[in-house]
C-alpha cells in the first residue's frame, strides 16, 4: 500500500462515520423517556461508540487491514447493543414503559403509512403513551442501531489504519499519535450531521435517513481535507527525515 | 500468559462497573446531563427549587475531562517518582484523581451559579445549601470514578498490551463511558426520580416538561438525595453496560487470535439483540396499550 491509498482511506473512513450516525438511534428528550432512541444527543454517542471500536482496532495493530476493520466493528457495535440493552432496561423497569417507535406509530417513518415494527411486525401505536413521540429502542431501531455500530466501526478503523500507516515512517509513538488523530477526524465527521439530524434520530426507518446525501457531500469535503493535511504534513516530515 | 490476561480482563471487567456507578451518581447529583433541560426549565413555570445544576459541557467530553485529567498526573507522577509499578500506579492515581476532584468541584460551583443566575428572572433564588451539601457528595463520585478509570486504563495499558498511552486510553474510556451514563442510567434519574409525583408507568408527556418533582421526603427536595433514589437501579445499570462492554471486549482477545475474537463478540452481540427482542416482548405484555386522553 502507499501513502495516497492511505489517504483515501481516511476520506472513506470519515464519510462512513458521517453515515453511521444516520443508523444509530439517538435522541436527546429520551432522557425523559419522551422520545424513542438512545436518551443522548446522536453524535456524542456515535462518538462513544467509534472510541470504543478504535481501542478495539488498536489490540490488532500488527494483524493487518482486514483483522483491524472487523475488531472496530465489533467493538464498536458491542458498545451500542450493550448501550441500546441498558436503556430498555432502564425504561421497562425504572420507567415502566415499553420500547415503542413513535415515528412508525404515527405512520410518518420511511416505511408509510405502516405503524408496525419491520421486523417483528408488532403494532406501534398503542404502545405509545399518551402525549410522548414513543420511548426507548424498539426491534427495528435495535437493529438499526446495529448496522450504525458496524458502519461506524468500519469507519474509525479504517480512519485510524491509513493514519497509522503515513505516521510508522516519521514517529516513534506512531500508535498513540494516530489513535488521537482518528479519534479527532471521527469526532469531526460524527458532528457534522447533527445539523441534518437536528439532535433527533430513529434510525434506518426515520424519515432523515432521505439527509444521508446531504451528510454525505459533506463528510466527503471535510475528509478531503482533513486526509489532504495528514498525507502533506507527513510526506513533509519524512522528506526532513531522510 | 493467559492467567495475566484473565486476571486484566476481571479487573478491568470490575474497576469498569465501579467507574460506570460512580459516573453515573455524580451526573445524577449534578443534573449533568440530558435532564438539566428538566431542571432549567422549572424555574419558568414557577417552579423554584433546590437542584444542583453542574450542566454546562455535555456529560461525554466533561468525563473524558476527569478522566484523562487523572491519568496524566497518574503517569506523570508514576514514571517520575521511581517507586515500584504497583504502588507508584496506585499512589499516582489517587494524587491525579484528588487534583481532578478539586477542579470538578470548582468548575461545579462556578456553573451552578452561573446557571442559577440565569434564572433571575424567573425569580429562582441562589441556595447555598442547595450548593454546598451535593457539591462534596458530587466532587467524591468524581474521584471515584476518575481513580476506577485512571486504574482501568493503567490495567489496559500494562496487563492487556494495548499500544495506546495511558492518557488517552483513559480519554477514550471517559468518553465512552459518558456516553453510556447518559443514555442509560440517567434515564432513571430524567424520567422517574424528577417526575415522581406522577404514576409509575404513565410516560412523562410533552405537556408534563418542566414540571419537575420539587418536594421531597423531607420537605424541599435536595440533589444531595438523588443518588440515594438513583443507586438502587439507574446505577448498577450503567455498572452493567459498561462492566459488560470492558469484560466482554477483554475476555474474548484472551485467545490470542484477533478473527476468534471478533467471531465471539458478534456471537455475544447476537445472543443480546435476542434479549432485546424478549425484553421487549415481556414489556409489550406488562405494559399497555395505552389510550390517549387518560
């Protein structure tokens, strides 16, 4: 591999970020179990859970592209089930509310004018109590949440793998000095469609999935550059070195 | 070999739930996250009250803050005083997770006056009691949870061969623990301890925000009896997800072999999603329908 299939590597890995967000459910009033999806703001928890998918990545340094990309996946997918468990937990016992999607019970979602879950096939509406927009993850959001999880993973890994590999040549702490770029280009690219998501998402079935151009084009331009800056400032610092 | 890593994925599988408590109690005891909307917007509809509102970062970065504040004085001091790796590690973390109190406890107070005064003009009166009894209760989960973490990543760093240095493994682990904290146990503390004068189970509605829980057991409510509500569930929740998400991410990389590994965890993540389903299952049976209007 060379250095410029590294840098597109990081312009990939940071759109896929951007999409990820898409995917995981997030909503900051399901903190008042008002809301379906994971009660904190989208970006911060796709932030949370592409960290947990690099540290994952950073145990198979030496194992190659492919060993790196599946353990982000898998770190960063176990952190939104564990994430996505924890509050359905916390709603069917410390609320005492079911997980209902209240976009799908309204029938606004992408699926029409369906109010039934895609995958289980279980009614939406009645579930909803009254005067809320649904609370926690039901089935298909879990799902969703899954995919944003795999995504994001792939995404932050593959970020991290093409920094770390322009960095080997010119640092000695190559590892830890790339783990902190990749986390910095994910942050980036998770921000970025809080202002297409507008702090609330349900997921692959929530009518924002039709934004993902929009976050797309965008990511895309901010990846370029950020990958344009770290491809230059390393050639510039092995040019010195040799 | 494998005994070091067994023995690293338990300790690290167990300093992770303790953090994940500690975090989460003292988001709960300063209205740290999500729910200080709840708490800010009381005071609009004239309902003054006692709360201790520390919110002004999201509870993510003001972890990871904590966190990675403690781990660098920790290393700082651990591979500059020359003692033996395991006391120097232990007497490094208590010092960085002291300082790292210290300066939530500033930061705490500055922000609830702050916050507070914002409020004039609603009326909403500055407490010191209101201040005073949680901000130490507060600033002690902060050092718990920063001296679980700083431990955590030391443990990670050393038992479990990550490549990361110790700062910012325990940046990672402050953000990603935040995260969780905020979705999960604070949910306990948003939709039921701040709306406990409404039935169990009616679902707070849109119409009911802001109409926070002002009185208490013992008179007017303070944040210093949050965590005594919230440990009893919200608490060991956060425990579980991020203990679960340590131990299970560790004791599957015991093999040896990345691919076994990551075979393990989607088979863990699998057998989950499968819970998630019956969770849902036996809520949809305990709870509902519900009809609009009652």
């Amino acid at each position: 591999m060379d250095p410029v299939t590294a840098m597109f590597l990081i312009i990939a890995g940071g759109v896929l970020v951007g999409v990820c967000v898409h995917f995981i459910p997030a909503s900051a009033v399901g903190a008042m179990s008002a809301s379906t999806g994971i009660a904190t703001g989208p970006s911060m928890l796709s932030f949370g859970a592409g960290l947990s998918g690099i540290l994952s990545a950073s145990f198979a340094l030496d194992s190659g592209l492919a060993a790196m990309l599946a353990s982000g996946a898998a770190g960063s997918t176990l952190m939104v089930v564990l994430t996505i468990l924890g509050g359905n937990l916390v709603n069917a016992f410390g609320t005492g509310v079911p997980p209902v999607s209240g976009q799908t019970a309204s029938g606004q979602s992408v699926l029409g004018s369906s109010t039934k879950d895609a995958i289980t096939g279980w009614e939406q509406k009645p579930f909803v109590t009254p005067g809320t927009d649904g609370h926690g993850m039901p089935v298909q959001t879990a799902i969703s949440g899954v995919i944003g999880g795999i995504i994001g993973g792939l995404g932050g890994a593959m970020v991290f793998f093409g920094v770390q590999f322009m960095f080997v040549p010119v640092s000695q702490e190559a590892a830890g000095l790339s783990g902190m770029i990749a986390a910095g280009i994910f942050l980036i690219n998770c921000v970025l469609p809080a202002y297409t998501l507008v702090g609330k998402t349900e997921g692959m079935f929530d009518r924002k999935m039709l934004r993902v151009p929009k976050t797309f084009l965008s990511c895309l331009i901010v990846s370029t550059f950020l990958a344009l800056i770290i491809y230059s400032t390393s050639t510039y610092a092995s040019m010195g070195a040799t | 070999m494998l005994q070091l890593l067994l023995l690293g994925s338990a300790l690290a599988g167990l300093l992770a739930f303790l953090a994940a408590i500690f975090e989460n109690e003292d988001s709960d005891a300063g209205s740290a996250s999500n729910p200080n909307s709840q708490v800010q917007l009381a005071p609009q509809i004239e309902h003054l009250h006692r709360y201790y509102n520390k919110a002004i970062a999201g509870e993510p970065p003001q972890n990871a803050l904590w966190a990675a504040l403690a781990a660098t004085i920790a290393y700082i001091l651990y591979s500059r005083l020359g003692m033996d790796p395991i006391p120097g590690v232990i007497l490094g973390s208590v010092l960085g997770a002291l300082i790292a109190s210290l300066l939530q406890g500033m930061y705490g107070s500055l922000a609830h006056i702050s916050r507070i005064a914002s409020m004039k003009n609603f009326k909403q009166m500055l407490y010191w009691d209101s201040l005073l009894s949680p901000l130490p209760l507060s600033m002690t989960y902060t050092f718990f949870s920063a001296l679980c973490l700083t431990l955590l990543s030391f443990v990670i760093h050393g038992l479990l061969g990550s490549p990361f240095p110790v700062p910012l493994i325990a940046m990672f682990l402050g953000f990603t623990l935040g995260a969780i904290a905020s979705s999960t146990g604070d949910v306990h503390y948003g939709a039921e301890r701040l709306y406990q004068h409404y039935t169990f189970g009616s679902g707070i509605a849109i119409s009911k925000q802001g109409d926070i829980d002002v009185k208490g057991e013992y008179g007017y409510r303070n944040s210093v009896d949050t965590p005594y509500f919230t440990l009893r569930f919200g608490g060991p929740v956060t425990g579980l997800t991020f203990g679960l998400l340590i131990l299970i991410d560790t004791l599957s990389r015991t093999s040896g072999s990345v691919w076994t590994s990551v075979i393990l965890e989607f088979s863990i993540i699998a057998l989950i999603l499968i819970f998630i389903i019956y969770l849902e299952k036996y809520t949809r049976d305990r709870y509902g329908p519900f009809e609009e209007g009652k």
